[in-house]
C-alpha cells in the first residue's frame, strides 16, 4: 500500500523521527519579569482583552482578538511609543485549525523594547488594515494577502505585490507545492502561446533539479557526446571525436580523432 | 480594450482619450539606473510626478517557501542571494537568529572574525552604493575610485573564504575558518590608505556643483515619514533619528568597540550621501580595533552544542559518536526547540530581521525574511510626487535599493 500523505501540508517532512523524541521549548518568562513590559501590557489590558502574554528571547509576545487589532496597535504606538511596525505577516495553520496566526512586530525607540502583537483569524474571515497607523503597513498587508491570500479590509490600494496580478493560488500556503501548482506549470504557456497551444508545447517543467537522461539538446553529456538533437533511447550512436558545428570552428582548418594523440599518462 | 494574454505590443504607456495632460511613463524594470528590477509607473504633468506606483517582483525566488523546505544549514547559502551586495550580513543575522533560538553562545574569535566580516562587507556596499549612484548622477570617476577599493576589500574576502560574492562565510554556532595569515596584513594596509581615500571622494563630490544640484533638498524624508514607512539604516538616520541596531541593541561585540552614529536632520539625498560617507570611516575605525582584539582571543570557532552543531573535523575524524552526530546533523538537519524568534540586526542597507517560527522539525515552519530595502522601495509612492524625472534616479540612487533583497 501506499504511504498516506497528508494534503493539507505538502511542505518537506523529516523522514525520521526518533518516536520517543520530545521537542525542547524555548523558555518563556512571564511579562511580570520586566518591568517596561509589564506597563505596557497593563496599559493594553485596561481597555483590550488579553488571550496570552509572555516574554520570549527578550521579546514581549501578546495575543489579542482579531476584531481589536487597529485599536491595540493605536494605543501601542500613540500612548506606548512602539513608534515603528518593523515586520507584519500571516503563519499558515489552516492544516491543524483553519486559522491564519498575523503577528504585527514593533520597536520602540525611546524604549528599546521589540514587542509582538499576535492574533488569530479564519480562512475567509477579513481583517482590518492598519496602513493608516503605519504607511509600512501598505506594502506588508499586500504581501500577505499575496502569499497566504489574507483579506485585509480599508486598505487603498489592495492587490498583488511580488506574484503576477492573474497569477493563482497564494504560494506561501501550506497547500501550495514548492514546485508551483498546475496552473502554475501552464502559465507562461498560456499568456505566452495561448491557452490552444497548450497540446503542442505541454506543462512547463517546474522541477529544476529534473534531468532526462535522454535530452540531447538542454543537458549536455560529458565523455559520451553525442550530436545535438540525436535521438539515443536505444542507446548511443558512435560518436567520432570532432567538431559538430556546421562548417568547421573558426581558425581550426582541420582535426581528426585518428592523427591525434590522447594523453591518458598524466606524467608524459 | 486591447488584450493583454499575449506578448502583444501593449502600450500601456500611452493612455488614450484624455482630456487632462497626464502622461503615464513606465519607468523600467531594465532601467540602467533601476538598480535591478524596479518597475515604476509615473504619473506625469509636464515633467513632474504627480502619482508613483514602484512595481516590485520581478526578482521573486520564493525564498520563504524554499525556506520551509530546506534544512537551516541548507538555507545559510539561499540568504547570499538577498543583499548580493554584502552577504556576509544576510548570513550573518539568519546564523544570529538561529543561535538565539538554539541559545548558543559563539566563541570570542568566532565574533571577532563575524564582525570583521560584517565590517568589511558595510564597506564593499558603501563603496558600490557611492559608486553606482555617483555613476547615476554621472560622476564616472568616482565609479572607478570606488570600485577599485571595493576590488581590494573583494580580493580580502576572497582570501578568507573563497568566494567574492556570495560568501556564505558564516555559520550557524560560529564561522568554519580562521583568518589566513596574510589576511591582517591585507587589511591593515587597506585601513591606512582608507581615510585618504574617502577623502578623495569628497573632494570630488562635496561642493560639485552637479552633485549639489542633483542631491541638496532633493528626496526630502521627514522623520515622521521614516518612521511610519519603517526606514531603518542610513534612510532613517539622514531623517534625523539617531537608532543604529549596534549601538542601541548591541550584538556580537559592538559594545566594546568605540564608535559614532553619524545623523542628519536634513532628510534629502545629500545628507544621506553625508551619512554613507561618515559611516565608511566608522567601519574603518571599528576594524581598526578589532585587530588587536584578534589577537587576545584563543582558536576556538564554533560553539560546542553536540546538539545543533557538528564537531570539529578532528572529532569527526577520530571520535565515532561525532561523526555518527555529523552524519545525523547533515542529513536530518538540526531540529531547534518549538518557539519564534525575531532578531534584527544593522545590515548596510538598514534593519535586516528574520523571524522564524519553529515546531521542533528540521524544517523552519515559517521563516519571515524583513529585508530593509523592500519599505525603501515602497517609501517612493510617497517620495517621488513632487519631483522631476531626473530627480527620480538620484532618489533611488540614495535610498540604496536592492533587489534580491526586496523580492527575495
């Protein structure tokens, strides 16, 4: 039988894993340990809801609900200083829980502090843009609408950054193969031939480590060359040593393999 | 409507039936000053800009999706392909970030050597930063002036680790190699002839009038502006913010070496230029210390974590359980403890962070690249409005953008 593979997450798995292997956790602290930290969770507690908080690696990290996300991000930067959105992205669990985890990483300046702002969403479940707190935020909400296909609700000018704008499918799922999808493999052929030509020229071949052994015009073969274009599944032709372009080469008048000596003596 | 499906010419940069005299130009993606890959869409009323739209992408390799695929070792060489222009530090905050995730400490040579290459590498993309813009601007000497100390520190990192581009000079938990014996002397030698240099290019530059036409209130990022665009680096502290990760965040050993922030309040692409300037002989000044620094410290270059890291290739050699860890650590990969990270550090270009999130596998389960230069393409849509045509390649010129970086 086959081995089941899941289809929620083609990504790369270990292939072995020891089953009495436990996964370390790197320590968490409670936000009580800092002082900055805990001020500023207090300022947010007073009027937010806190699901979860804790300081990892030197990091406050605070969890939020998805509906106050511009509300909390106002108050952390107007009233908290955390003056700059350094960084702003989905993770992908829509595998293990249909939900997307966005998390909105500040820095404050005056403070010296790096905080994480966490929230979860649904799969179709929009979210409020926060472009208008952080002009930064325009180019990071198109990113991740274009790579996870997030809806980001009140953004200007919404659409795709780094993909083509016809391009489908949102590569940073979990769902999307490394290699691209089918569309993907037909869409340079379509936008290039047209959708006709596809019986002609066939998928485009998306696996870059790929190499067929019987291809005698892209991969060339060292020690067994062959002519360019030969056809050799039924094995190779005998193949004189000489020049295959048309014509001769330039400035070499003659060569032939019998007249000429092959060094197999590295001492000679 | 004309159909885009096919490669069809589509004038896309013509609109028709108008009744204003907006002129869209399409500026790019082989523009000789795009620096790369920049598509811009400039809205023009006679010469000025009146709308931007900066069209990134065409660099796109999917590095975070290869990311979830890969090992973290086999990822430490993809990181080269985003700043190209100093790789050194791409590989040097991923290998960062993994090793706060892991909590290893590096040993004392290990950082030494880190920060000279970190060094090194601001001053190879200083020097091509002032070379390339100069060269937009038109100033061809400097072009050549630049480009040949660039050369020598190329040749000095080729002596270190082979390779004159894409370094991958650093590893996780340390570096895989101790200076060459000629390498001190090498930069030492570079060092004393620096500072005349830099000086040459200002004398060149400074009061030209063409370089002050082209540079003085042109580009002018307010501070609020940087700020909410999230402009770090020389963008940010030519806009009058005084933050260098260094010296506010210190890693490594930026703490124990003296050095000044060089700011501006002025914001326009001469201070900017002022800043790459002053920055260059702060790096000079910050190797100048770190070689004595060299010598105080014993041999040991990787951190010791059986765990996470491979041995020595002595132990590889001659102990069976660490060539046992070594093949394990090669072929499976090293599988950090669950938890994220973000840790950002002071590339050339500005804040370069990596955020990663681990599950405990070999594989990152989600690694999120923060490059400096993608906001500093997209600060243009508010910057370029305003300005004239040849205002817009000294703009980009200054902002120092690249673009393995921006589309990663």
């Amino acid at each position: 039988m086959r081995k089941y593979t899941p289809k929620k997450d083609v990504q790369a798995k270990s292939y072995y894993t020891d089953r009495f292997w436990v996964a370390p956790q790197v320590a968490k602290s409670p936000v009580e340990s800092d002082a900055t930290f805990s001020e500023d969770l207090a300022a947010i507690k007073e009027k937010f809801e806190v699901l979860d908080a804790y300081i990892q690696v030197d990091q406050m990290v605070v969890y939020i609900n998805a509906k106050d996300n511009f509300d909390v991000i106002k108050l952390a930067k107007e009233d908290l200083a955390y003056t700059q959105m350094s960084e702003l992205s989905a993770i992908d669990w829509l595998a293990d829980k249909g939900q997307f985890e966005i998390f909105y990483q500040m820095l404050s300046m005056t403070k010296r502090k790096r905080i994480r702002i966490k929230c979860f969403i649904d799969e179709q479940e929009p979210i409020l843009s926060v472009e208008k707190l952080f002009r930064s935020a325009d180019w990071s909400e198109r990113e991740m609408y274009d790579m996870y296909g997030v809806i980001v609700n009140g953004h200007p000018f919404m659409k795709r950054i780094l993909m083509p704008d016809d391009w489908s499918g949102h590569p940073l799922r979990k769902t999307y193969p490394l290699i691209g999808d089918e569309a993907a493999a037909w869409y340079e052929v379509d936008k290039i031939f047209g959708k006709e030509a596809r019986d002609v020229i066939g998928p485009e071949i998306r696996d870059t480590a790929r190499i067929d052994r019987y291809d005698t015009e892209r991969f060339s073969r060292l020690g067994h060359e062959v002519p360019h274009g030969a056809a050799i599944p039924e094995g190779e032709p005998k193949t004189p040593l000489a020049y295959q372009e048309d014509g001769g080469v330039f400035l070499i008048k003659k060569f032939h393999e019998d007249d000429s000596v092959i060094i197999t003596d590295r001492d000679r | 409507m004309q159909d885009t499906n096919r490669l069809r010419p589509f004038f896309e940069n013509i609109a028709f039936d108008r009744d204003d005299n907006e002129v869209i130009l399409n500026f790019g993606p082989q523009h000789p000053s795009a620096h790369g890959q920049l598509r811009l869409m400039l809205h023009l009323q006679q010469e000025q800009i009146v709308k931007a739209h900066p069209d990134v992408g065409y660099l796109h390799r999917g590095m975070e999706k290869m990311a979830e695929n890969m090992i973290y070792n086999e990822f430490l060489p993809t990181t080269d392909r985003m700043d190209y222009i100093a790789s050194s530090s791409n590989n040097y905050g991923f290998a960062l970030a993994v090793e706060k995730l892991l909590d290893l400490e590096v040993p004392r040579r290990a950082k030494v050597i880190r920060m000279m290459l970190l060094e090194t590498n601001r001053l190879m993309s200083h020097l091509f930063w002032l070379a390339t813009t100069a060269l937009d601007i038109g100033a061809m000497t400097v072009f050549l002036y630049a480009f040949r100390e660039r050369e020598y520190l190329m040749d000095l990192i080729e002596d270190y680790c082979g390779a004159r581009l894409t370094h991958a000079a650093i590893r996780i938990g340390g570096v895989p190699l101790d200076l060459q014996d000629t390498f001190i002397a090498d930069l030492k030698k570079f060092l004393e002839k620096l500072p005349a240099n830099i000086k040459d290019y200002e004398d060149l530059l400074d009061t030209n009038r063409i370089w002050l036409m082209r540079m003085e209130n042109v580009g002018v990022i307010s501070t609020d502006m940087a700020l909410s665009w999230g402009c770090t680096g020389p963008m940010l502290r030519a806009s009058g913010v005084e933050w260098d990760i260094r010296k506010e965040e210190p890693y490594e050993l930026y703490d124990e070496v003296d050095f000044d922030i060089p700011v501006s309040d002025k914001g326009d692409n001469y201070a900017r230029y002022k800043v790459y300037m002053e920055e260059m002989r702060q790096s000079a000044r910050i190797l100048d210390q770190l070689i004595p620094m060299y010598y105080e410290t014993t041999p040991e270059l990787m951190a010791h974590a059986p765990k996470y890291i491979s041995g020595s290739k002595l132990d590889i050699m001659t102990q069976n359980y660490s060539l046992m860890q070594h093949f394990v650590l090669v072929t499976q990969g090293m599988r950090p403890p669950v938890g994220e990270v973000y840790v950002a550090t002071e590339s050339p270009k500005g804040e370069l962070g990596f955020y990663i999130n681990s599950q405990g596998g070999p594989y990152p389960y989600k690694l999120k690249l923060r490059a400096p230069s993608f906001w500093h393409t997209g600060i243009l849509t508010d910057l370029l409005p305003g300005h004239y045509i040849p205002d817009v390649v000294s703009i980009i010129g200054t902002t120092n953008i690249v673009f393995g970086e921006v589309d990663r």
